[in-house]
C-alpha cells in the first residue's frame, strides 16, 4: 500500500476557495512536496510541507479540474481537485 494514498485526506472537494489537507503519520524528514498542476501538467503552486495540517488559497484559480500531487522520496500521489 501506497503510505501516500492512506495518509493524506482532502477536503472540500469541490472546492470554491480554500483546501484543506491532513497529513496523518507521516515523517517529515524526508522532504514533502505538494503541486497543484493544470489538467494538462503545467504546474501552478509548489510548496513544501512541514506540517500535518496545510491550508492552501485556491480561490485564483479559474472554475475548472486540477491535480494535486504530492511527493516524498519514496513515492507520489495524484488527485484530482475542483474548483467551483
């Protein structure tokens, strides 16, 4: 099982301005990477997390499907997001 995929919950989703993330035990000592990427891959927001609860301003965002990716050293993740 991916450690990733059982860590981590999302939420609102759909989303109209703010996400939340929730990262469950997890070691931050390896570095933690989260993208918010178009629907085609183009990246729009990095950010490194250092901390199991991340709040992330979406509200820029025009209305449409993102992907979220988060990574650590050992694997990585992809959900889809939207902004409504």
């Amino acid at each position: 099982d991916n450690l990733l995929e059982k860590n981590i919950t999302l939420y609102p989703n759909p989303i109209n301005s703010v996400l939340e993330i929730q990262l469950n035990e997890l070691n931050f000592e390896n570095q933690i990477i989260l993208e918010v990427l178009t629907i085609n891959g183009k990246k729009i927001f990095q950010k490194n997390l250092t901390n199991k609860k991340v709040r992330i301003d979406l509200s820029q965002l025009s209305t449409g499907i993102y992907l979220l990716k988060i990574s650590d050293s050992n694997s990585s993740i992809v959900k889809k997001i939207i902004k409504s």
